[in-house]
C-alpha cells in the first residue's frame, strides 16, 4: 500500500484528475438541470484542470509537493472558467497553501490540504449551498480526517475520500429542492468525484490518461467547396525581434491583409500564423520588426484540390510543432495585449459580451476593453485579466454580463495590481443599464453603489432553444424548443417564437414599462426583427420600443424592460 508519495507522483495524480473529469464531461454536462445552453459544468471544469495539466506539463519530476501542488493552483485560478471551475481552483488553493514547504504527502497531508481547501472555498462563496460541489468535498474531507486516526497510508486516506464523496453524491439529489425535482445528483459534485477518482487511480499506478489523441481516425475524403476560403495561402514563419519591436503594431498590419490571425512571443522571438493572398509582403512587413528566421508557406486551395483527388497534399514538417502551439492559442485582434497600460484616467470598464452589435454598443457607451464570451463561452479568470490590465485606468470596473462569469471576474481582484470592482450583472442589459450610472465624478463606492442599485430595476428577458430534453417548473420540454426566460426563470416553452414573443410582450406592458430594447440575434434576419418590433409596439402602446441588431449567439432575442 502507497503510504507517501513525492512531487512527481503528485503531479501524476493531477493529471489524471484532468483526464478522468475530460473524459467524463459529457455525463457531467447531461446532469445540469436548467435545459438552456450554458457553459456546462463539465466543460468548465475540464478546461480548467486542463489548464493545470498544461503547466504541470512543463514542470521537471524533481519537483517538491509543495512546488507542485503550488503551480497546479496557480494554473487552476488563472485558467478558472465558470462557477464550478472558480470553486474547483478555490478547493486546490488552499490546498497547495497547506502543502507550500512540504517535500512529500501522506495520507495526513491529504486530508488536511483538503480540509484547508474546503475552508478556502466556502469562505469564498457569498452563499454556500448544500448539495454541491462544496458539500460533497466538505464530507469527504471530514471523513479523510477522521480516518487518519487509524491511518496515515495515502492510499488508505484516498479510498475512504472517494468512498465518503459517492456518498455524499448521492444524497445531493435530496439536499438541493431543484435536483430532488428532477432526479438528478450535483453535476460540480460530479466533476469532484471524478477528481477523487482520477487521482486514486495515479496512486495505484495506473492513471487515467488524456484522450485527447486516443482512437483518433482517419478522417474520409469528402468534396470541399473552395469558396469557403478567402485567402490561399498558411502563412507561419518566426521572426527574432529586433530593437524598439512593437508586435501589436505589427499585427494591425497583418489584420489588413489577412485573416485567421495567432500571434506568440516571447522576450526574443515571435511567431505568426495568418491566411492570405500576399505572404511576400507580411514577410517583407517583418523584416522592419527583426529578423526572419523560419517560414512556411502552403497553398490551401491546392492541398483541398490533392485530398479531394484522393492525392496526398504536401506539408512541411519543419515548424510543424510551432504550428501546433500557434493554433492552440487565441485568434489575435488589434485590440489584444498583454502587457499592463500605464493609468491615463482613473475609471476604466471591461465587459463581457458576445456580438458584434452589442460590442460596438459597450464601445459607444465608453467601454475601454471588451472579452468575447458569455452563454456557452465562459472566458477564463485569465482571459478577464489580460483586458484589465490592458485597460489604462487606476480602477477597472469589471460588468461580467453573465452570472456564471461573476466569479471568475472576481478572482481577478488579487492578481491585478489596478483596483479592480465587479458589478454583479447578469445579463447584457444589466451592464448597458450599469454603464449609462457610472459617473466620474463620483468616488469608487458611489459608483459601486449606484451601477448596483440601477442593476436591479432591469428586467432581461431573452428567447433561446431547449439543449436537451426537460421537464421542469411543470414544463415538458422537448430539446429544440424556443424557451422564454424572464430574469434567469423560465417563462415558457414553445415551437412558435411569436407565441413566445406575444408572451414577453404582455409581461412588459403588465410591468408598465417606459422603455423596451430588443436585441436580435444572429440568427434573426431584419424581417423577422421587425414581427418581434410590430408585436412589442402593439402590446406595449405606451412603451419606447427600440430594436437594435446585437448579432448575439444563443439567444435569439435579448430584451431589456425599464
């Protein structure tokens, strides 16, 4: 029996951890109740161990278990996504401040760290519920400590934690009124669980394995249509910087004459990754940034026309893994920095939203940054840090947009040296409503107070599709549906977006609204915009009716009521 463990088989349990909850994301996902499309639980919280995983990848095996469980925190926090990926980071933090000076792990150990964790993240969380996550980790640790009475054998301490949180799994259904109701365990309780499992399994030796790579298959020639591209020509080539280099000026350059643009660097090199019709002249661009080391170059529309011939299309292996850490980073935008702005006001804003309409709305109301995301997309605690430092102000006010962002812009707070202030907005129309009261004039808790106050006279109501088959708050609901939701709470449930639209309708004239703002849709075209205009402008006589395109995905409509 494993009684002590060193860094590196810590760091083969984390890993494990990472996989066992990648592998079973989707059955965590299918545990989430509410049927709208959401960034599921086992998707956050398997990209945010993922994260962990990357860093541990880099870390040398001589590595202490302080040392490791340090870096496996300090990844999980920045690479947060969701409230079930914050509490997850919350749970590891203050396990790795239990374990910062120690060389090795016992079955103790464990259990305190876990402890120490439990304490860590329920001190965080406003309202702690029972039922989830932070139940199932709670009695598991309880019971690791209580065993360390008779043991101190980690394996030994690990069973009876995994034992102890299957139990507390199941009970999650009768702890929670929502998952009673729909017979269902805690999905973040789930993804704990399988942590537990991932790392026992390390610890026996055999550890779960990434399936990133496994059974993967050959994929069949099928017909292309060639004008899907806009630009021939993969472009990737590195370019050693030369004095005063500024990239993102560089990049600007390459944004006029391409697309599909990845930009890394480092103190002395950068690489690029961009499609178009001139690489003559983004190479020759370069050479006023530094020295170009390496290039590839490959024709698009020729290696679609060889796999559609049934031909091997060329390729080049010399910067094929350069290639790969490329792609796997984030498509660049002119806007996109890294590095901290010096403070030339003293407020800045960062939003949350997705759209082209409703970003160039958040940008006309004064919004300095803004990061892509929200329903289905929760950017990480790291994607939220990077636009605050890039804003130039000494307090950054952070509007989420979205309820399961708001925690992930909150762990910004320690990381950032700027003074950082969330306002808890749920929706978009609650940060427009935020922007429109913030004065300044005013001091940072004026602010705070008054974006707040405003926050809670909004009513958001949105039309979006049932992800899955339902039944819930008496609705049966067939996956595909429209769903109408009023302030988070499912409204109805229909196969007509009109009947739905009627109903909205009727609410905010039974509301005596003044003033109605409808957002359509990506999916929405003008005339079908202008039905939900004629049904809101007939409904609501004595309303302000406003319709504007926002371009969202998810949501075919968003719908502000004042």
């Amino acid at each position: 029996m494993k009684d002590i463990i060193s860094g590196s088989e810590l760091k083969s349990m984390f890993l494990s951890a990472a996989a066992s909850v990648d592998l079973n994301k989707r059955q965590i996902n299918d545990l989430n109740v509410f049927p709208v499309p959401d960034g599921d639980t086992g998707t956050n919280m398997a990209l945010t161990l993922g994260n962990a995983a990357k860093e541990l990848g880099k870390a040398d095996d001589s590595i202490t278990v302080g040392r490791c469980a340090e870096i496996a925190a300090s990844a999980l926090l920045r690479g947060a996504r969701g409230n079930s990926g914050v509490i997850t980071s919350l749970l590891f933090r203050g396990f790795a401040k239990y374990l910062k000076e120690k060389e090795t792990m016992d079955g103790l150990d464990f259990a305190m760290a876990l402890g120490e964790g439990v304490e860590n993240a329920y001190k965080a969380v406003m309202k702690p519920a029972e039922g989830t996550i932070l139940t199932v980790s709670r009695v598991s640790a309880e019971s690791a400590r209580e065993a360390c009475q008779e043991t101190t054998a980690l394996e030994a301490i690990l069973e009876v934690t995994l034992v102890s949180a299957r139990a507390a799994l199941e009970e999650t259904v009768n702890q929670n009124p929502v998952l009673k109701k729909a017979g269902v365990i805690d999905a973040g309780g789930k993804g704990f669980v399988c942590i537990l499992e991932g790392m026992k399994a390390a610890v026996l030796g055999a550890p779960i394995e990434s399936q990133e790579s496994a059974g993967a298959e050959e994929e069949p020639n099928v017909p292309v249509d060639l004008s899907n591209f806009t630009f021939t020509y993969d472009t990737v080539f590195i370019v050693r910087k030369g004095p005063g280099c500024d990239v993102n000026e560089y990049g600007r350059y390459l944004s006029t004459i391409g697309d599909s643009l990845v930009i890394g660097e480092d103190d002395e090199v950068f690489k690029v990754h961009v499609h178009t019709d001139t690489p003559g002249a983004a190479l020759t661009e370069a050479a006023k940034y530094g020295t170009l080391e390496l290039a590839k170059i490959e024709n698009m529309r020729s290696q679609v026309e060889d796999l559609a011939a049934g031909r091997k299309a060329m390729s080049t292996d010399d910067l094929e893994a350069i290639e790969e850490e490329l792609e796997a980073g984030e498509e660049w935008t002119p806007d996109d920095t890294r590095k901290i702005a010096a403070p030339e006001k003293q407020y800045g804003v960062v939003a949350v939203c997705a759209g082209e309409g409703i970003a160039a709305m958040f940008r006309d109301l004064g919004v300095d940054e803004l990061v892509y995301g929200g329903q289905t997309m929760n950017p990480s605690t790291e994607d939220i840090l990077k636009k605050i430092d890039a804003t130039p102000a000494e307090v950054v006010i952070v509007l989420p947009n979205n309820k399961n962002i708001l925690m992930a812009a909150e762990q910004c707070k320690p990381l950032s040296d700027k003074q950082v202030v969330v306002i808890p907005t749920a929706t978009v129309p609650q940060g427009v409503t935020a922007m429109l009261n913030l004065d300044p004039s005013r001091s940072v808790e004026e602010n705070r107070e008054a974006m707040t106050a405003a926050i809670s006279g909004v009513t958001t109501m949105q039309i979006t599709y049932a992800a899955r088959d339902s039944e819930f708050d008496g609705y049966a609901i067939s996956a595909g549906d429209y769903l109408a939701l009023s302030n988070g709470a499912l409204y109805g449930t229909d196969p007509s977006i009109e009947t739905l639209l009627r109903s909205l309708a009727q609410e905010a004239r039974d509301m005596h609204c003044e003033f109605v703002t409808i957002f359509y849709g990506a999916d929405i075209d003008e005339s079908q915009a202008g039905i939900a205009s004629d049904i809101f402008t007939e409904v609501c006589p004595d309303a302000e009716v406003t319709m504007l395109s926002g371009g969202q995905p998810v949501y075919y409509y968003l719908i502000s009521a004042e």
